[in-house]
C-alpha cells in the first residue's frame, strides 16, 4: 500500500492544507480559513477571508459582528483552491455546521468538525463520507457515552416542565446557547406554558428562524416582569448566565441542565441541579465507532475530548490512528 498523501497538516495555527492554502478552524488568526460551524472554539477572529456554509455566515454575523466577511459555499458545492477540491457537507452538530471533504489526485480527507448522527429537527442530518483519511473529533470518545434517543429525552422535558407548571414553578433549563437551546425549543411541548430565554440565546434562535427552522413563539427573560410571569414557564439560559443576579428572580426554580455530561451522574449532584437531561450535540461512542468504520479511511486522526482513549482503541483494531496534540486544540464548551 503506497502511503497516502496529507492533505491535512497540524501546525501551530491549527489544520492546515498547505497545497489549498487555506485552514480549517483555525486556532490563531490565518489568511484563509475554512470554517466548520459557528461555536466560539471554531471561529477565530482577524483571519484574512472565511468559508463557511449560508447559514454558519448569518450565526458568525450574528455572534462577531455584521461585518464579518464570510465566503459561502452550499452543502455539497465544490470549489477549487489551488488544485484541492472543497466542498462542505452536514454534519448534523448545529445550523449550518459542516464536514469538510478534500480532494486532490484522487486522494480524499474529510474534516468532520464537531458531528452527531442523531435526529434533530433544526439541522440537517449528517452525511456519512468516504475518504482516505479522517480527522475526527470525540469529545465523548468512551464507552460510557450512549445517548437515549432525542424524543425520549425532550419528553423527558416537557415531563418536568409540566410537573413544574402545576406547582407554580418556573422551570430553568440551562443548554448552550448556540444549537443545544434550539433543539430543546424545537422538541417541547410548547402547549405546557410560555417560553422565556435568556439574552445569549435570543439572536441565535433568530437566526435559525430566518433560516426557516420552525421554533416556538418565545420572549427575552429581561422583559419578563414578574415572579407571577415566570411561575409557568420554561426559563432556558447558557450555562454561564447560572448565579447571575437575573437567576434572582428565579430562586424558586426547577433547576436543570441539558448536555452529554449529565451521563457521569457526579456531575448533577455537583452543580446542585435537580435534573440533568442527557442530550448532546456531538457524537456518542457507537457513533463514532460507525462513522471511522463507514469512512474506511485508512488514516485517522482525532482531536477534542478523549482523543487518546479513542486512539488507543482504534490502534488496538490495527487502525493506523493518532490523537491530535490536545493541548492545542480549543477545549470544548458546546457538549
Ligand atoms: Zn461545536
Ligand atoms: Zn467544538
């Protein structure tokens, strides 16, 4: 087998295709740079030019400004960048978040991003691609990550909301503000009680209306006047916004958190939370598992979260796999 070709090299400002001239989600400012989706660990600003899918542009707007100037390519449009071919294909994360696939003399690299495989009504789904090789993310790269089904867990939510409810209660939800909060609004039950959110949230679940993804009516929680307003409803904000002064208002709210790291049970406990709900936007362990396998790649480099664990696991196969330096990589906050 004749070695392959890197189309992908990892510099210190990140990924690098040095034959396209371009990087994918560059850590340090760069002339071009591809960018995967619209989380903060992805986009880096001062670079020179941008890539990105129609709707990553409007949430890069959105988030660092309207004047951000952001090239857009459709899924599955393909460009050429100095004899690489470029296209962008679903990754099923968040609006408008892209797998990126490099082709030159027949030799195929795909970029996953951040990835999940399950069902969410406000992205499209993700594409399973060929290619020689892959570089992976695994954030939740162990065994011990299996997500229940999408349903099963905004049900879930809509169950509490609504106990919540009959109590007088507010119901707060903490969920990333970017992808994790919209999916929640997409899954509730609307019917059970007005929705507030906080204002991280707001301008994003805008966006996704503008880009046509059906959302329930809600309203910014600042506008909220009252203790009697919020008895009710399902109050969602991003994790940080937890303690804040406007939380004040809320003291007697149900209190959870949506993420894939409510799976390690120590970590409701530890946040004082009264439900955790295991939803992620990133893959789970068979899902990872699945997308190496459908890739035959025969390379495979990964990088967040558990990328030695999930290394090791591959090698093990007689996988030729290696986990990124992690040290550089932008640590998560979008799980
Ligand atoms: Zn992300
Ligand atoms: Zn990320």
């Amino acid at each position: 087998m004749k070695p392959i070709a890197h189309l992908i090299e990892l510099t210190e400002s990140g990924m690098h295709c040095r034959e396209g001239g371009f990087f994918v989600d560059p850590w340090r400012p760069v002339e071009r740079a591809v960018v995967t989706h619209a989380h903060f660990d992805h986009t880096r600003l001062g670079c020179g030019s941008y890539l990105a899918t129609p709707e990553t542009a409007l949430l890069m707007k959105a988030r660092l400004g309207p004047d951000l100037h952001v090239r857009t390519l459709r899924y599955g449009e393909e460009i050429d960048a100095n004899g690489v071919r470029l296209s962008l294909h679903p990754a099923g994360h968040i609006l408008g978040s892209a797998q990126v696939r490099l082709e030159r003399n027949g030799e195929v690299w795909v970029v996953t991003g951040d990835f999940k495989r399950a069902a969410d009504p406000t992205c499209a789904h993700f594409a399973p691609l060929r290619c020689h090789g892959l570089v992976t993310e695994s954030t939740f790269g162990l065994p011990v990550f299996r997500w229940p089904t999408a349903d099963a867990v905004t049900t879930e939510i809509s169950d509490w909301w609504r106990r919540n409810a009959a109590e007088g209660r507010p119901s707060l939800l903490l969920a990333y503000s970017l992808g994790k909060a919209q999916r929640i609004l997409a899954g509730v039950d609307a019917s059970i009680g007005p929705i507030f959110t906080h204002g991280a949230i707001e301008p994003m679940t805008r966006v996704y209306r503008e880009a046509g993804i059906s959302l329930p009516p809600t309203r910014a929680v600042a506008a909220a006047t009252g203790r009697r307003e919020l008895a009710g409803a399902l109050v969602l904000a991003p994790p940080a916004a937890e303690g804040s002064a406007w939380t004040g208002s809320l003291a007697k709210a149900s209190r959870a958190f949506a993420s894939g790291w409510m799976q390690i049970r120590g970590n409701r406990r530890r946040r004082a939370l009264d439900r955790g709900f295991v939803l992620s936007d990133h893959a789970d362990w068979s899902a990872l598992l699945q997308t190496v396998a459908e890739s035959r790649a025969e390379r495979v480099w990964i990088t967040h979260g558990y990328a030695e664990e999930l290394a090791r696991f591959f090698k093990e196969k007689g996988l030729a796999a290696e986990a990124l330096r992690a040290g550089q990589m932008a640590e998560e906050a979008d799980a």
